[in-house]
C-alpha cells in the first residue's frame, strides 16, 4: 500500500479553521445534546485488540459545539432495537429534557440478520412505514423520535456514515442497502432535520480513494483480522475527528435552531505532540511495554496517561533525549522528527533500512536536514518515494500526515496473506 504523500492529507488544517458566523455566548445554561447510534458514534477506552484505536464520532463532536454538552449514549454493535434494553437508554429517557436535542444514527446494525439471535436482538425490516411493528423507520420513530417529542426535545436524524469500501471504478459501494433511505424519508415524512452522513463521508472518500481513506480507519494488532489489519467500517481518532466535524457542519446547515449551537473556534486543532506520535507509533508496531516506568526522560510525568508507552520508546531507541535528557513530549512534531521516530521504529521490529545518504544528493535541501535526521530521512525515501515531501524539513507534521505514517508502518511490518478473506462485516460489527 502507498497512501497519499505525509502533509497532502491535512484536511483538518482546512476544515477547523473555517469560520461559521456568530457564536451566541450570552446563553445561561447549556443544552444538552444527546447521541444514540452504533460503534461509529461511540465512546471508547484503551481499546487493547487494536494498533491503531477505534473512536466514535460522539467522542470529538464537543470539539465543534458552544454552550451546549455533549452525551453520547451510542453502543458498540448496537441497532435502533437492541440499544433499547440498555442502560444507555434508561439515561435517555430518565435525562433528556426540554430544550434538549437527540441526534440518532443507526443503520449498521439493524440490517443484521445472519443468526436468529440477531434477528430476535438487533435486525429490523427496511420495507414498512413508521406504523410497521418491527420495521426501523417504526424503531426509529417508536423509540426515539416520539420520546423526545414528549420530553419536549429536538429529534434531528443521520444517516449511517460509509464504510471504507469501493467499487471499481472508485466510487464507494452503497453497504446500507434501503436503511439510509429510510432515515431520509422518515425525516421528510415527520419535518424534522437530517443530516446525510452517508452522501457526505461517501464523497470524502470518493475524493480520497482506497489508500487515502486508511488514515482515517482503526486497525487491529492482528493482522489476520478485518481486511489484512485493516478494520473498514470503525473510525481511529483522526478519522472521528474528520467525520464529526461533517456531522457538525451538516447541523449547522440542516435548518434546526441546533445551529445556535454549533461553532468552529479556528484553533490549531490538527497538530500532533512528539508524545502522541510516538504513542501511536508504539502501539502500530507493537512493541512490549517496558516494566521499569521510572526508564523515561526528567519531563515525562510518569503519574500521567501511558507513559509507558514512551519509556518503552526510550528503551527500544526510538526516541532520545536533548542535551539535558528531555524528551519535550507536549512539543511540536516536525517532519525530521517524524522520519527520524518513524525510520528507528521500523529498525526496532526488524525492518532493514537503506541509509546511504546519497539519495538526498537530488532533495535539494540536503543541508536543512539536521545531521542526526539525515539517514533517516534518506532511508525513508528509499522506502517510500513520494511519500515522503520535499518540502522544509522542520515543517510542523498535521495529525491526519501522522495516521498515514501509521499505516505505512503497519503494513511495513505486517506481512498480510494476500489470499486471505477479509472478515465479514458481521464478524468486525459483532456485539461487545
């Protein structure tokens, strides 16, 4: 696989810096804005099975709202029927209120029906109306639209978002089959508000490709699981990043007053830290973490999130300190660190490397790369082509460049049985 070149895939750097009028900022008490929907919504923890972490779009949909909160009660492997007997959904209804807003996706999981559990658990029929028993435009409007019309909330539907899957001809395969449909008609049926998921992230990733997209994709730490590592249908963390700032540009352009609501600050919300970097790049190759957490650098705080991750990093040489034995974890990545990390890695879970230094004869900028950059660099290079700019090498590395870099190095790495099936969405969308 060879993805986009590293910085060509910044569409973050687009995307949170584009300004979307007034925020009201006078408003007294936050409204809440309640998630249901499946694993592509939801929240995650360590997520040990895989490299590369899944995240839900409801994790990072905060990042795009004002005076408003955030809770997102969508479940892993759950459809419009089976969240119904969760807990979950006793918090919906016991704290949804009025002035409130319910954003429901589902569609993944009620098309299930390979096992008689499912049918009796998860599946609902994509023919019937709202008034259907057991069809999901019924689910949808039975179990969450009019319960928050009588709590006196705001329901706004989404279609189920796309999975990373194509066509020949580059076009990304309709996988929803009628339940897309459904979300749209029931919308329309009901006046109420909806935000087209589907069409928007199909047309992100038409736009992408097959590679491109892999930045935006869990992937497991076994290679013989989803479509050799890669997991097609769940988001990583840059990808939910991506995906719910569409969700909440669509908000703001569905015709609901949750537009009030929804801002974009313009921050720097796309950088990545030397520290979460080389975080991910642990995880991506998997390295054991070392035991001994006192074995980091003077200003790691080994009371905060993993550091264990950057101890066994300093253990396996992939990273060093400065001059004074810092590690400088909160600073900015640039590109000359990112292959300097990046090539050591590869080093560490036995990937040769070319280091003959010659091939930056024609870089043009030879002597901007730093002396201890350059063989990793070069090796890079060597490895990848035009993965790698030529651009300033202390340009600053964006997060969607540093998702590319994961996996470029997990299938480096990795070596996939190319006659290998991939898992059937049932296997990779299984109740957990």
């Amino acid at each position: 696989m060879r993805l986009k070149a590293i910085l060509a895939l910044s569409l973050s750097a687009v995307m949170f810096t584009t300004g979307m009028g007034a925020v009201n900022t006078m408003a007294e008490e936050k409204n809440k804005i309640f998630i249901v929907g499946d694993s592509t919504a939801c929240k995650y923890g360590s997520d040990d099975n895989y490299a590369v972490p899944r995240a839900g779009w409801g994790m990072y949909l905060d990042m795009f709202t004002h005076d408003a909160e955030v809770v997102d009660l969508a479940k892993s492997g759950r459809s419009s029927k089976s969240l119904t007997v969760e807990d979950e959904y006793k918090t919906l209804l016991n704290d949804m209120g009025k002035g409130d807003y319910l954003l429901i996706q589902f569609g993944h999981n009620d098309a299930k029906k390979s096992s008689e559990e499912d049918i009796q658990t998860r599946y609902t029929d994509p023919e019937g109306d709202k008034d259907t028993e057991g069809s999901f435009k019924n689910s949808l409007y039975k179990n969450y639209v009019v319960p928050a019309i009588e709590k006196g909330a705001k329901p706004i539907l989404i279609t189920p978002i796309s999975r990373r899957s194509f066509n020949d001809d580059g076009t990304v395969k309709d996988t929803h089959g009628l339940y897309d449909d459904c979300v749209r008609e029931l919308a329309k049926e009901l006046d109420i508000p909806c935000v087209d998921a589907t069409k928007l992230t199909a047309e992100l990733y038409k736009d992408e490709g097959l590679d491109g997209t892999a930045a935006f994709h869990a992937i497991y730490k076994d290679v013989t699981k989803g479509d050799k590592g890669h997991d097609n249908t769940h988001l990583n963390h840059y990808g939910a990043q991506i995906v719910a700032y569409m969700i909440a540009k669509g908000l703001r352009e569905s015709g609901s007053d949750i537009s009030e609501l929804i801002s974009f600050s313009g921050g720097n919300t796309d950088s990545i830290s030397r520290y979460d970097f080389t975080y991910g790049i642990v995880r991506t190759i998997g390295g054991e973490y070392a035991e001994n957490m006192g074995e980091t650098f003077p200003d790691v705080d080994v009371l905060s999130s993993d550091t264990t991750a950057i101890a066994t990093a300093k253990k396996l040489g992939i990273v060093t300190g400065d001059d004074k034995g810092n590690f400088d974890p909160n600073g900015v990545l640039s590109l000359q660190d990112l292959c300097t990390i990046t090539a050591r890695a590869l080093r560490s879970a036995g990937v040769e490397l070319n280091t003959d230094t010659s091939v930056l004869d024609s870089y043009g900028r030879k002597e901007d790369i730093k002396p201890y950059a350059r063989e990793s660099y070069a090796a890079l290079l060597d490895l990848w082509g035009d993965a790698i700019p030529t651009v300033n090498p202390e340009t600053v590395i964006d997060k969607g460049s540093a998702y590319v870099v994961y996996s470029l190095v997990y299938d480096e790495i990795n070596e996939a049985d190319e006659n290998a099936e991939a898992q059937s969405i049932d296997e990779i969308e299984k109740v957990e």
